[in-house]
C-alpha cells in the first residue's frame, strides 16, 4: 500500500530519492516509476532489503522503472551519505520504532538538499492508542512501535530540526478495523477467520482498486486514518 502521495511532489527528471526505513520496496518501487530519477531504497534490515531489490528487479523487467535504481543496508541513526544528497527524501512509518528519535530526524534532514521535501509518516494518535489499549503484545514485541506521536508533538520535532510542514493528511482508514481487530483477538494468532476474512478484503482492495473502496477510504481518512503524513520542506540554511 502506498502512504504518500507523490503527486503532490513534484518529481523532476534528475531527482535522487531516498526512501528511508524502505521495507520489501512499496515506496521506492513508486518512486522507480518516474522519468530519469535515482530511486535508492535502505533499510536496518537485510531480509527487507533483500525483498525491496527482488521487487525493484520485477518492477524493471516488466519495464515499469523509468531510471536508476538501487538498495542498501543502513541505520536512520547513521546515515552513509553526503549532506544535502537527495532531493526527496521519504520516511514512512519508521520514527515510532527508533530509539534516537532526534538523531534519526537530523541525518534524515542532513541528507536533503534545501528547499527540498522531506515525507514522514507515522501512525495516527488515537487509532494507535486504541491499539495499544487493546494488546500489550502489539506494542512490546521486538521491533515493535515504541511511542506514539501526536501531531504537534511530531510537528515541533520536525521544525526544530530545520523543515517546515506545508501539507499534511491522512491514510488507510480501511486499515485501521483490521488492526484492531489484530489487537483484540490475538496480534499473532493466525486462525481468526474474521481477521482473515478482513485481510482478504484488503489484498483485493489493493489488488483491484475499486471505485468504490477508494471513495471510502477518502470519505473516512480524515476521521479513522491509520496514517499521519507530513510533506515538509527544508530550510535554506538548515
């Protein structure tokens, strides 16, 4: 599922993109789809990363790359690239996991070019908090989410680091009953024929993209958004 929405960016032929905290690839295989751009996916995890190049590899073969892409493995904390390297750079569900919050969120802004976006996504407030109130397994597992931000929380840590937010909205309301459901019968259990059933209902959603579930997913966004997502732009002398 795609958190961002990368027509509001603006992606220029040229541009260099990071994708932070990539995962198995959804953000940087999005990214990989424009004219001439360097699409680099990194992640803490070698298996993610293994997954993001096998699926940045299907992606090109079936000619749906339109420039250069690659993967590396690398902490948010320590960043292996120069200042001001990227023209965008994208950190999508990431922050609520990492200890050294405020060391993450200057390497990420260290490696943007000025006047350039930065996209950061976290989960939502209250749909989390329910979460959390429901399982003491969602949130204790390893890796699992340590904080959850609110928005103006999230916002003066940002903007201390030197970004400013210009836009901001929500995602994947249809994802959030799904979790709570997780959370209320078992986040590990894998015989919930309700959450199974739920689940299904989402892979079709996203496999065949109905009118239908889009328009819902809009309509609710603003009032159950699993996701907040921030577009934000650097200072000149950040």
């Amino acid at each position: 599922m795609i958190t961002v929405d990368f027509q509001r960016l603006c992606i220029k032929p040229g541009y260099k993109i990071l994708d932070i905290g990539c995962g198995s690839g959804r953000h940087v295989c999005e990214a990989s789809r424009f004219n001439q751009v360097v699409s680099i996916g990194a992640d803490i995890d070698l298996k993610e990363v293994a997954q993001a190049r096998q699926r940045l590899t299907w992606h090109q073969e079936m000619g749906e790359c339109r420039g250069v892409w690659g993967t590396c493995v690398t902490d948010i904390t320590h960043l292996p690239f120069q200042a001001d390297a990227f023209d965008l750079v994208i950190c999508s569900e990431i922050l609520e996991h990492v200890h050294d919050q405020g060391i993450a969120v200057n390497e990420i802004i260290r490696v943007l070019k000025p006047n350039k976006n930065l996209v950061v996504s976290v989960p939502r407030y209250l749909p989390e908090r329910i979460c959390w109130a429901l399982s003491k397994e969602y949130h204790t597992t390893e890796s699992g989410h340590i904080r959850i931000y609110k928005k103006r929380a999230l916002l003066d840590i940002l903007e201390g680091a030197g970004v400013q937010r210009w836009k901001h909205h929500y995602a994947h309301s249809l994802h959030t009953p799904y979790w709570w459901l997780k959370c209320l019968l078992g986040v590990k259990r894998n015989d919930s024929i309700l959450a199974n059933l739920y689940h299904r209902f989402l892979v079709w959603d996203m496999m065949q993209k109905p009118w239908i579930t889009h328009f819902l997913e809009n309509l609710l966004n603003p009032i159950m958004g699993k996701s907040l997502v921030l577009y934000l732009r650097k200072g000149q002398h950040a």
